[in-house]
C-alpha cells in the first residue's frame, strides 16, 4: 500500500473542485449601501440583484454533491481504518505478558478481585438511581467481558458465580424482573454446587424481592454465608417453605441449612420476633429484638448486637442471655451489656448510638458489672462513647483490665484528650498495654494517636 499516490489522487480531486463564481465586487459595494440604507433601493436594482441570486443558488447543487461524496469516501476509509485497528489490536494483544498467565493465576487473581468487590459493595455500586436487582458489578460479570480467554476461565470457575448480591432499592426494578430471574438462574448454575454466599437486601419493591426469593431458597442446601436486609414480614413467610424444604425452617431441634455459619437481620422491627436463624451459626449481626431468645446460637463466636437509632426506654429481655463461645462483641451502645453474660470474651467494641441514660456514671457500673458478671479476660477493648472519659470508668473499670493488650478509644474533644493523657502519664495505666489509639470522633479521619508501646 502506497499512501503517496492515495495523496496525489485526492489532491487531483481537491484541484478538480471548481471555484465559487462570485458576483463583482462593484455590486458588492451596491448591496452594502442598500443593506445599510445609505442610498435607496431603485426599480431597476430588482433585476440584477434576482440574476445574482440564480447564479450563486445554481452553484449550490455542485459543492453539496461533491461533500456528499467527500463524506461517503471519508466513511470508506473510516471503516478500512477500524479493520486494520482491530485486526492490529488482536495480533498486539497475543504479545501481551498476561495472555502467558495460567489459568490458575488468572483464576486466583479473579477470585481476589471479587472478594474485595464482594465486601466493597456499596462503594460499587456508586450514586446510580436505578441500580439493578441483581449487583452485575461482582467480579464474574465484568471481568468475563473483557476477552474471550478470560471468560472461558470465569466460566469454569464456579466459586467465581457463587456470591450473589440482590438489592431491591430504587428504579424500575418490576420492569425487568424477569432478566433478573434469567442471570439469577444462570449465576446459580454456573456456581455448580460450589458452597454460596448471599447478600439480600431490602429498601423498595418487595413485591419484586418475593418473586426472587424462592430461588434462593432452593439453594439453601449449599448456603455457607447469609446477609439480609429484610423487613420481618417477608422474613417470617420464610417459614411457608419448610413443608418443601425440611432441612431450612423447622422449629424445632432439626437439621439446619448445613453450610449456613453468618447470619444478619439488620431492619429493626417494633414488636418481637419469632424468626430463627440456624441454630449452628457462628456470627451473627441483628438488631435486639429482632431475633427471638439469641441464646439459642451457643456456637456463635461473633457477636453484633445494635439497638435502633431511637432507642426504646422500655427496652427490656426476658432474660439474662449466656453465650459461652463469643470472642468477639460489637455494641452499638453499653445500654446492651448488663443483659449478656459472655465468659470467653476477649475483644469487645462499644460504638456512639444513643443511650437511655445521659448520665455516664450508671454505664460506667454497668460496664463494671459486666466484666465482673462475665469474668471474661479482655484483650481488645475500642470504645466510641462519651463513658470513656468518665474518670470513675478509668479508675474502677478500665484500670481493673489487666488483660488488655490493645486500646482504641474515641475522643469527642479538648477536655477529653486531658483525661485520656493524665491516665497515660500513670504508670499504673494498664502494664500490658501494646497498642494504643486515640480517634477524633467528628471528623472520622486518622488516628490522632496510633502507636505500638514497647
């Protein structure tokens, strides 16, 4: 291919175009003073100015013909132009270093990938107002779009297809329930009988989320993580299905969904509930009340208990609750802690929700009480909560946990940041001590103070 001669031949083109003919400049100068009204307009100007008129719209019709053209030859050599690029691109790509991965990076790396997606949920999923029922962001979506190797990789996988995310929020998501159903059908598939994780969660459309439920359902055999976000009605018509499926919802001591270790129920209902999870269950987050005697979960070893974001001063279990297997407890406020009873616990994290009580000094007694109740030997303890800097905590509870190797403590201001230094200069302050970190509540941003202690 010679692009000299292409060059000759479309500036032979360019010099066969005609040029314009124009009237004389002398008429030119006639039309100006008319335009302009600096002389009148005569009879006799009607004629010369009509036969200039014919002769310049005449021309039209051979320059539109000849761009026309111009352009159908432009598009011409557009589309030579793509296929030389794709076929370029193609033969460039076999040289590329990840075309010589093996498959079983390639599958690794993917699968990493859609972990981190996988806990990065809401940071996918963006500001979009009509998001999808089903999270096509996850990994195996995307990333089998990118070529053929790829995909045929992410489709011999099956761990890749077995985390399934649904969220019902905002959008037209009824208008497109059944290509919801159709790559819910297809994800489930191709995760073979690979153990699944699931995310379910509630805002809008639960009409929509009752289609898709029993889909779920049916995998219940092969459950090994769930995280739901549902409203208690549609989590209690889960037991309509335990006639079908034995194994998922009887209520009494049978056999549970056998893979099932986390469970969430995270909207709060204002009355109680007789939902149970199964009971062999290691990790649980839900609200008090949400989830009827948690006592019966003896295998949990995580804890997340929250109360609502209006807390209820009526609030009250029927009963003290021993869970002997917890190592690990998130509150959302140390309103929670008088009514658990939990021995192995060693690390324990208190968050800023709301509290019946505006005086610090009963929840300082009733997180002494605790500790002393439990006989628990902490090694953890962060907490973000105004009790924190109550010197009568810092005397007769904090000074007590001679266990305590990590602290993290949440500071709300000046006055606070004098009590925690005063106890640090002690040294008294907690001998075992390794890690220490002090937060600035309001502006959520890095630690003021994050240091190893030697």
């Amino acid at each position: 291919m010679n692009a000299t001669n292409t060059v000759l031949y479309l500036n032979a083109v360019v010099l066969s175009i005609p040029e314009p003919v124009l009237p004389p400049k002398v008429l030119n100068s006639q039309i100006s003073e008319i335009l302009r009204a600096t002389r009148p307009f005569l009879d006799t100007d009607n004629d010369w100015i009509l036969q200039n008129i014919e002769v310049l719209e005449q021309q039209f019709s051979v320059y539109d013909a000849s761009l026309n053209r111009i352009d159908e030859v432009r598009s011409e050599v557009q589309r030579h132009r793509d296929a030389v690029h794709r076929s370029l691109a193609a033969y460039s790509s076999t040289l590329a270093p990840i075309r010589r991965l093996p498959g079983d990076i390639l599958r690794a790396v993917f699968l990493e990938v859609q972990i981190s997606q996988w806990w990065n949920r809401q940071e996918l999923s963006g500001p979009s107002t009509e998001p999808p029922a089903l999270d096509f962001s996850q990994g195996p979506w995307e990333l089998s779009h990118v070529c053929g190797a790829w995909r045929d990789v992410i489709l011999s996988y099956p761990q890749l297809w077995s985390r399934i995310a649904l969220q019902f929020w905002t959008g037209r998501q009824a208008e497109t329930l059944h290509l919801t159903l159709s790559a819910l059908q297809a994800m489930i598939l191709r995760s073979a009988q690979h153990p699944l994780d699931i995310a379910f969660d509630l805002e809008e459309h639960e009409d929509v989320a009752t289609e898709v439920f029993p889909m779920i359902l049916e995998e219940s055999y092969r459950w090994r993580s769930m995280e739901l976000h549902l409203s208690l009605p549609l989590l209690e018509q889960l037991k309509l299905v335990r006639g079908r499926i034995p194994s998922i919802f009887d209520y009494g001591n049978s056999v549970r969904p056998p893979r099932v270790r986390r469970g969430a129920a995270r909207r709060y209902s204002n009355g109680p509930s007789n939902f149970i999870f199964p009971l062999h269950i290691t990790h649980l987050a839900t609200y008090m009340g949400n989830v009827s005697n948690v006592e019966v979960y003896q295998s949990l070893v995580e804890c997340h208990l929250a109360l609502p974001a209006i807390p209820d001063p009526n609030f009250s279990p029927p009963r003290l609750i021993h869970l002997p297997n917890v190592h690990r407890l998130f509150v959302s406020s140390p309103d929670i802690l008088p009514w658990l009873r939990l021995p192995s616990l060693e690390d324990l994290m208190i968050s800023n929700y709301p509290s019946f009580r505006s005086d610090t000094n009963p929840v300082v007694s009733m997180m002494n009480e605790f500790v002393y109740c439990s006989r628990c030997s902490l090694t953890r303890l962060a907490i973000h909560n105004p009790v924190s800097h109550n010197q009568v905590f810092i005397d007769d509870c904090l000074l007590t946990m001679d266990s305590l190797v990590y602290l993290e403590v949440g500071l709300f201001g000046d006055r606070e940041v004098k009590v925690i230094s005063d106890a640090l200069a002690s040294s008294a302050f907690l001998a075992t001590l390794q890690h220490l970190s002090l937060y600035n509540q309001f502006t959520k941003s890095k630690p003021l103070f994050d240091q190893n202690i030697v």
